[in-house]
C-alpha cells in the first residue's frame, strides 16, 4: 500500500475532478502491475495496473489506495468490475469512495463476486495522498497550500522591493516541483503584475506541466477567496502571494497546508509575509497547525504545517 | 573528552573572567574524577576533579578541555604543577589556552615532567563549549548570544503590543536555562521598563542563577552595543530585545549565536523581530548564518545560528 500511496502523487495536481489513485498487483510475491490515474482522469489507476498485469492478475493481491469505482462511465467500465473479470484473488483498500456513485458500492461488488476485500490499511496516509479530491469532496472547494518563503524574521523582500532571491536554487527548485502538483496557482494582482512571467514550473522534464494562474481581483471573476469553490478541474490550488492574498485566505479560513521556505538570513525591515489577520487575542492563534514535515534544502529549510 | 565538555557547560556563564573548563580523570578504564570550573572562577576544573580523584590519580588520564594552566595565582596553584604532583601518567587536553601567561607553557611544563601530552582532541566543540572565555580573549568583548522568540510569519507581538505568549511553557522553560548560562542579559530601555520584572530564572532550583540585567540606554553607561567590551566579569551576553536593540547587535556584527524560538502560528500585522538593518541588497544578507542546531520544544522549535 505504501507503493501504491508513492504512486498516486505522480497525477497529484493533474487528474481533477478524479482522485489521484495509486495502484499494484502484486502475485507470487511479485509486482505484476503498477498504475496510477492519467492526466485528465482517465485511464484508471486499477485499469493501468490491470492491463500491465494481464493473465498474472488472476488470483493476485491488488493494493488500491481508493475503494475501486462501481459506475461506468462513458470513458471507460467500472473498476471493480474490471477486477472482478480479471479474477484478482483480494483486494486492499486504504479508504472508500465518498463519490455518491461508488460510496460501498464498489467493496460491496468486489465481495459479491466472491472476491476478499480488506479495507483501513494506511488510511489517514491516503487522507494526505488524495487530500484535493477528498477536500472537494466534503468541502466543496480545492486543498489550499499557501507557500511562502521569509528570511529567518519573517521577511519576504527589503523595503525596495528587492526579493530575488531570498531562498537559493534548491528550494526554488522545490518550490517549482510542488507547482506541478496543482492545477492552479493563485496571485494577487499586485503579484500577478509583477511576476507575470514567472509563475510557471522551470525543472527539466516539467515545463509542460507548468499550471493554470488564477488572479485574486476585485474587478475578475476571482474577487474574494472563497470563489476558489466554483473553480473547474481544480482540486488542488497553490496560493504563491504577496501577503495581502495570503492574509485573506487565511482569514477565510482556506489555508489547508503551509508550505514556509526559510533562508538563514536577517532582514529587519522589509516587506511582511502576511498581511493583517485581523488577530484580536494570541490565544486566537494557536493550535491551528502543527508541523507536519521538515527538510533542508541547501542552506534553506522547507516546513510544512497542517491545518489543525 | 565528550564527556569533559559536557562538565565544562556546569560553569557556563558564571566563571568569568575564568574559562568554563570541564576535567575527567581516568584510571584503568573506571572514571575516578571529575571537576569543572567552580563560580566565579575557582577552584579550576582540574583542581576539583583531583580532589575527588585522590591517589588515584597516579598513573591516571586525565582529560581535560583547555590546557592546564601555568601561573601560580593568590588563589590557587597552577594545575600543570597540581597535575605533576599527583602523578598522572597521560593528560589529552582539547585546545591551548591563550591566556599569555599559559599559552604553551602549560603543556610544556608537563611534558617536560615526563607526563605525555596529546593535544587537539576534539577541538572544535571545545572551542564551541569555551566561546565565551575564547570571544574574551580575541576580541575583547563578550560572547553574544541574540534571543528571538516569533510567530512562524516572524512577529513578537500583535499591534497592541500583545506578547504573553508567543511560545509555549516548554520553549520558555528552555530560555529561562539559557539565561542561566549567560553571565548577563541586555535589553533596551523599552524591554527594561515593560519587562523589568520577568528577565530572571524561572526554573526550580535555578532562581539563584539569574544573571545581572543590563539595560542599553541612550542615557546609560552602555550607550552602543560596542560598549560591552567594557563590561566586567561578562563572558557571556544574552541579547533579549526589543527590536531596535536586536537590530542595534546585528548591524554592529555583534552577534555570534541566533536563538530563534518559533511558535506555529500565524500573526499578520504586528511588531516584528528586528529594526531596520539597512541592508541595501540581498546579496548582502546571504552567508552569515548557518544552522547549527534545531530541536522541538512542546509544538514550538528552537533553532540555533552560527554567525559564519
């Protein structure tokens, strides 16, 4: 399951309004097949994994990090009928679908046709893997990450304006990696006018997978954050700044995940991170994240907290 | 030797103008003992621990973090002449003392009394474990230590001036020890008239270890951060704000150690950490600081800086 988990963030960002599912076969002890959603959805992640198995998969254990659909589609047969007719031996679950559709449905099929089905494994795992399908599930809106990247005192420019670069090209190029895994960035316009040009995915291999930019504007479609919700094929969003934007989604409570670059250097004055919350007491804000990861990146340090 | 250094940090901050020494005695393999420098300077490290050790010391190693010093005082022998007398066979000592009236003379004094000498043994954290006494002696000033404690977004406190608390009770508990290991604390004048009461140790048998409190005023003795080359029996200088006196010690290139004790929320608009800098470029910011050591304290983290 854990493999399969590792497999389902390669669609992360590229597979809404469907979940980014991992999946693998595994007979006699072996990988027989590895899949995970295409771009756009479709194939499945079950579908992949099924055709790189073939005649293998019959009585073969299948780790699928997402309850197997039970509807058919127009693109495509329902996976747990794909299962069920390539005679897999068992199947392990990490959570069930919350798509109405499916929802049961699919573990109860599997079962019916005699197949074992073991749901639960790596569960809160799989919450974090599929967290933008999920979110848009229950929530209705994308999983929000707000970057940031500060000096040491919280700084994210001097009082120029000069803010290239406060982080060195490690992190940067962390920074561009996790921009391929949504299917939007937002800025404020302020941002969007100065960085225009820079908003897109610079690694090797990856320029193609540069994402769509969202302004945040009072005069767009965009005016105030949570019109995130109306967002098409969206389920992962990275809102990049400047400290207006960032202080309204937090405000609004649309910050799912903090993603904070820190180089180890002092500015003093300069430009904040975050613009006013509109704080009346500390007590109001604590315990709303806990760290939930930390790296060094060069002589910058990545944290990244989850909303409570 | 490791263990030496760690019996030299007993007498951090209160052994000016002496060095924070740390001494194990050794023979056949069992531990017979150990000394660090007492407060205010006396008895040495090596004086104790032969104390403790008694005849059997002779033929003993003894392990010991700065050269044995040379010149008899008022009040007490030379250890390299105590060392003779008790007869160790084998002294491992990490650095030399540059205290002109050793400086050399203490490990020649002994190999010249037919005792091995081993010299350089883990130097580099005995230079660490002895910054006070060692910033002392090469630039004639204290070893300052610049104490921040911040939102994740940098700030100390909320518009109205909200401070109490940032951290939690473990985050506190760890600076009240540091102010322990510090023969001094400095604040500005604002700090002083709004904080007074609360810059002692606050930690179950350690109230008797709160250093004196010096207060940088512009109608005081101490008028510039510089000033505290001037300062008497202070080795070791914990810098505890307010901003413009944190930035007051950064700009003069006074500060040798960053403690940066962060809390995992969020402020916006507030006070922030540090004054104006003025640093006209970013390049100018980079490489001054490595990370030294991090670690959680409750859900807050502490991170250390080392000026490069």
């Amino acid at each position: 399951m854990a493999a399969a988990l590792a497999l389902s963030q390669r669609g992360r960002g590229r597979t809404a309004p469907n979940p980014n599912v991992g999946c693998v076969i595994v007979a006699d002890g072996r990988v027989v097949g590895r899949g995970w959603t295409q771009p756009g959805g479709r194939p499945h992640a079950e579908a992949m994994a099924l055709a790189q198995a073939g005649d293998r998969a019959r009585g073969a254990t299948c780790y699928v990090t997402l309850e197997p659909c039970a509807h058919d589609s127009a693109r495509g047969p329902a996976c747990a009928d794909l299962l069920i007719a390539a005679g897999v031996g068992q199947v392990v679950v990490a959570i069930g679908d919350p798509d109405p559709r499916t929802d049961g449905l699919g573990i109860a099929r599997l079962r019916d046709a005699g197949i074992a089905v073991e749901p639960g494994v790596l569960a809160e795992q799989a919450r974090g893997a599929m967290a933008g399908f999920l979110t848009r599930r229950a929530q209705g809106r994308p999983f929000v990450t707000l970057k940031l990247a500060t000096s040491l005192d919280g700084r994210i420019a001097l009082p120029s304006g000069e803010s290239r670069w406060i982080t060195g090209p490690q992190a940067r190029a962390h920074a561009h990696l996790e921009r391929a895994r949504n299917e939007a960035i937002l800025v404020g316009r302020g941002t969007w006018e100065i960085d225009r040009p820079t908003l897109d995915v610079r690694l090797p291999g990856l320029e193609a997978r540069s994402p769509r930019v969202l302004v945040l504007s009072s005069s767009g479609t965009l005016r105030r954050p949570d019109d995130i919700a109306a967002l098409e094929n969206v389920d992962h969003l990275l809102v990049e700044g400047g400290a207006e934007t960032a202080a309204a989604f937090v405000r609004a409570g649309l910050v799912d995940r903090l993603l904070l670059y820190r180089a180890p250097i002092l500015l003093g004055a300069g430009k904040p991170a975050l613009g006013d919350l509109g704080l009346v007491s500390l007590a109001s804000a604590h315990g709303r994240w806990r760290l939930s990861d930390t790296q060094m990146l060069g002589s910058d340090r990545v944290e990244v907290y989850a909303a409570n």
